[in-house]
C-alpha cells in the first residue's frame, strides 16, 4: 500500500504527482505487462545482451 503524506494545505495536484511517481517506481505495471506474453529465457537473454552492447556502443561514441 502506497502512503503519501500531505503537508498542510498542500496541493492535491501535487500530492498526486507524488503517487504516480511513487507507483511507477514499484514497477507494478511493467510487470503487468511482461506477464501478459511468455518469453523464453534464451530471447530475455538475447534482449538483455543486445541492449547491454547497445548501451556500450553509447558509451563509446560519448568518449
């Protein structure tokens, strides 16, 4: 259960914004969606070492 405390008289806007970011940082609704299909492992393996050489390759070209 998320809890956002609220000062007093502050805003309700600002209390929500809180909320969402506190929400998404528990990665409720990304594992929602990585449960709808099954992946096989070896294609999570592939993805996981195709993005790692991706972010290498940012790196490089950044140095």
């Amino acid at each position: 259960m998320i809890i956002v405390p609220l000062k007093e008289g502050e805003n309700i806007e600002r209390a929500l914004k809180k909320f969402k970011r506190k929400f998404e940082k528990t990665g409720v609704i990304k594992e929602l969606r990585d449960r709808q299909a099954f992946t096989k492992p070896s294609i999570r393996n592939r993805m996981a070492r195709m993005k790692a050489a991706y972010r290498q390759s940012l790196q490089q070209a950044e140095e």
